[in-house]
C-alpha cells in the first residue's frame, strides 16, 4: 500500500474467511412415512417422529457436520427437539415454533423463518466459537479509543468535521453565544484549533452529544462492524444498526461507541467501503460508477502518461475526490479543468478498490486462480483461470473482466506510458487480491495478475 495514500485499508477480513469454512445444513431425510402422531405442519421429512437421544446419535453417527433431523423427545411436552451434528459429536436443542414468530430456541431472542436458517445460524456460531474465539475474545475487550480508528471515523472524518462546522456556524449566527449545556440541542462549542495534528486528534470541532438508537437488524449480504472493523459474522441478527444515522455494529461494540449519532449523517454516506454485490444492487448496474468513470478518464487522457497507475497523485486531491464521489455520485465533476492531474484519477480509482471490503479477487476463488497459474502449458492456465473466474460473485467477476480488458489497453500503449502487463500487475496486486499484512514476496500473485491481464481476451470470452 502507498504510503501516501489517505485512507488506509480499514477492513478486517479474518471473521469472514473463517465463517466461509463453516458446515452448511445438511438435512437427514426419512424414507419411510411416520406412524402414530403423524409430522407438524411446518416440518418436511427432516422430521423422524418419537425419537430417544440415543436413537438420533445412531443415525447421525456417520454423517458429515452440519447434518440434522428433527424429533420428539419421549414424554416431550410444547417443544420438539432438534439434533445436529458438529466436530464429529451430535448436539442436541430443543426447538419451539410460534405462528406469526417462527421457529427458536428456549430463551433466546433471535427467531427463523425455517429450520434451515436456524441450523444455518447455529453452525455459523459454533464454528466461530471453535475458531475464531481469540478475535472475539480480543473484541470483546475493545476500549474506547477504538472509535477514532474506526471504520466510521476513517471513511467519515471529514464529513463529520464538515457537519459539525455548519452546526457551530448556526449556532454562532444566531446570537454568538454558546448554548446552554443542558439545552435540548446538547451541543456546545470548544475552542477549536487551526493546528493539522491537533484537529486529527479531534472527534468533531463541537462536544456534540446525542445518543444512537440501536435495534438488533439482520443484515443482508456482507457487513462489517463501523467500531472494531470485524466481519459480522452469523446468519440472521450478527448486530445492531443505529435507525438514525446508520452506524452498523457488534452488539458488545456498540456498548462502547460514544454518544456522537448524527441523524442526517445516512444521506452522505458514501460508496467507497461498501461491498461490491451491495454497489452494482443499490445502483442497478454492471460496474460500479467510481470505475467506470475514473476508467473513462484515464483512457481519455491517461494511456499515454508516463508510470500511469505507479505514480501517486497528491493525497489531499484524492481525499477530496473521494468525498466528492461520495456526496455527487456519478454527477461528480472529474473533467481536466477540474482534475488536470491524471494520477488523481488513476490514484482514486486504485483507492475504491482498496477498500472493497472483500477485495475484487475474492478469498474463495483466490486459491483457484493461483493454482491456474502455476500451469506450466499456457491453454491450461487460460482454461484454468477461465474456471477460477466463474467461482466469483457475478458483480466481481464484471468488474474484474471489465478492469483487466483496461489494463490489456493500457499496457499496449507502453512505448510510451512505461507500463507493460507485468508492472501493472506489481502495482495492483496488493489492492485486487486478499494478501496479509505481513507477506511481502508477490511474486506469484503478480505472475498470476500479469497472466490475466495479458490473457484477458481469451479468460473472459
């Protein structure tokens, strides 16, 4: 990553690369129709009627993680019991279902639609027990200086400085006096500083106070926590959203999030952060609009620029670019006159894709696509890497043919530009492919990327 670059990676993706190793609910099906008081309603044939524990743990016995069947417990009274199997040992639960609230688990708070999600859930969470029980354990014990690190206050600093800055001109407006501190406003000016370190220590240039309102939400797609930077891992209720402002949290996280909610703040948050599938589904389109456009931009005026994509731009131009594509979208002015550096652009462009929360090249297909290209017979690695390409989302997989047919364009021009297939490849392999922190030798990686770029045509087609 570039020194000079603005924003820094903020995502953590550990939580979510362990929940993709998670078993998957795998149904045990009757063969046979039952006997005596007949199946409920809302079971199917993962129901096997009266069943003792021992019974259940026979048949299950062989079975891989994630298998279940459905019973009832001799003697049982209102509740049915549900087995499962997980690390080679069979759980047992006892199982409730409410018309018009679906199907739980005794004294738990978080009900399902189906059987299938309840399983899915539970598997999800005794995966992250068994293996990721040290990031828990290290989230759970979060301070609050946590906050100014976070994801929120990363991608929304100067938003938030911004806001608060027209709240104090208001205030002082209306009679260049501080407000009463017990006033329903709970907001008072400080004596804010022009000094550059000083105001990066600051939370808002105001002691702005106002509580979130946080409600447990299930989450469709991928999140991620705006406080600790962790995947929200489960199926259905992995946290809390905050209904007037948005924040998306942990449910011990949030406990330690200051009272700094911003009710207008969801009408400027931004895209850059926000995971792909999310972007192409909010926007209806193929490639997100940052792409598209800073592409165009480049093609325009960039392809004969000499170390396009390796120079840097100025980071205070990108920061302003970024919250310019954030607040205008695609209405975001990034002509010449506006923009006459180049690598402002192309800098913008490597920034969005940084800060994908799952990277372009995702972690499940990463794996495929390096083992594609340690073939040492170029068809095969073309037919291999076209394969790899398939195991991505469908937005990745658009915006990683539509970004490499790019690179394919302006590695032509490299007379001029400086810039092959393979150089290109060393500069955006830490931002399209998942790589740890610590692991500096890519040369694989980019071996792999120069690959596809310089084989784009014959992988995507």
């Amino acid at each position: 990553m570039s020194p000079s670059s603005p924003i820094q990676k903020v995502w953590k993706p550990e939580l979510y690369k362990i929940q993709l190793e998670a078993p998957t609910p795998k149904p045990l099906r009757r063969t046979e129709p039952i006997t005596g008081l007949g199946e409920p309603c809302y079971y199917g044939t993962e129901y096997f009627g009266e069943m003792g524990h021992q019974a259940a743990e026979s048949l299950l016995e062989n079975t891989p993680d994630g298998s279940y069947l459905l019973r009832r417990s001799p003697n049982a009274q209102e509740y049915y019991t549900l087995s499962v199997r997980f690390n080679n040992r069979t759980k047992h639960f006892k199982i409730y279902f409410k018309t018009g609230e679906g199907h739980y688990l005794q004294e738990q708070a978080k009900h399902y639609d189906t059987i299938h999600e309840l399983v899915a859930d539970g598997l999800i969470n005794f995966h992250m027990q068994l293996h990721a029980a040290p990031i828990i354990q290290q989230i759970n014990q979060q301070t609050r200086n946590c906050y100014q690190q976070s994801p929120y206050m990363t991608l929304n600093r100067r938003k938030l400085r911004a806001l608060s800055n027209e709240l104090r001109k208001s205030i002082i407006a209306k009679g260049n006096c501080e407000p009463d501190a017990k006033s329903g406003n709970n907001i008072a000016v400080t004596n804010s500083t022009s000094s550059k370190d000083n105001d990066a220590d600051l939370i808002l240039p105001l002691i702005y106070e106002k509580a979130h309102t946080f409600k447990i939400h299930t989450f469709k797609g991928l999140n991620w926590c705006e406080f600790c930077a962790n995947f929200l891992w489960g199926f259905t209720a992995q946290g809390v959203k905050c209904e007037a402002c948005g924040f998306v949290a942990h449910s011990k996280c949030s406990e330690l999030v200051p009272a700094k909610c911003v009710p207008d703040l969801k009408r400027i948050r931004g895209v850059f952060g926000t995971d792909l599938t999310t972007m192409v589904q909010l926007y209806q389109c193929l490639i997100p609009f940052v792409v598209r456009r800073c592409v165009e931009e480049v093609e325009a005026r960039g392809m004969l620029q000499e170390g396009i994509y390796r120079v840097s731009g100025f980071a205070d131009e990108i920061d302003a670019l970024k919250l310019a594509l954030d607040r205008d979208g695609e209405k975001t002015d990034m002509s010449e006159s506006t923009y006459g550096n180049i690598n402002v652009i192309a800098g913008t462009l490597k920034l969005y894709l940084r800060l994908l929360p799952v990277p372009l090249i995702t972690f499940q297909a990463y794996p495929s696509f390096m083992q594609a290209a340690r073939n040492t017979s170029i068809s095969d690695q073309i037919r291999n890497t076209n394969v790899a390409a398939k195991k991505l989302p469908l937005a990745h997989y658009n915006c990683l043919k539509f970004m490499m047919e790019h690179l394919k364009r302006v590695a032509s021009h490299y007379a001029a530009n400086k810039m092959n297939e393979h150089n290109l490849a060393t500069v955006f392999a830490p931002t399209l492919i998942a790589t740890p922190q610590h692991m500096t030798n890519l040369t694989e990686e980019i071996f792999m990327l120069s690959s596809l770029i310089t084989n784009c045509e014959a992988i995507f087609n």
